[in-house]
C-alpha cells in the first residue's frame, strides 16, 4: 500500500467516525468557557 492510498483511507475513516462541528456549536460553548474562565455568568440572549 502506497503512503498516497494510506493517508485517503486515513482521511476517510477520520470522516465517517467523527460527526462535523457545526458553525452554531461554537459560540455557545466557546462563550461558557469564557464565562468560565472569567468566573462570570453566561448570559442568554433568547429564553
């Protein structure tokens, strides 16, 4: 096996077992940590 045939399988595995992050996860988790790191609250713009 080629080190080219290694690397797609490698790449292809890495896809099917892992589910994408989203574009909208970030924020709020991102925002907990800071409120975290912060030692703050998180605030929530909608209920």
């Amino acid at each position: 096996m080629t080190s080219k045939q290694r690397f797609i399988k490698s790449i292809v595995a890495t896809a099917q077992s892992e589910a994408p992050v989203m574009p909208w996860a970030r924020g709020a988790r991102r925002q907990a940590f800071i409120a975290k790191r912060n030692g703050g609250f998180l605030l929530k713009k909608s209920a």
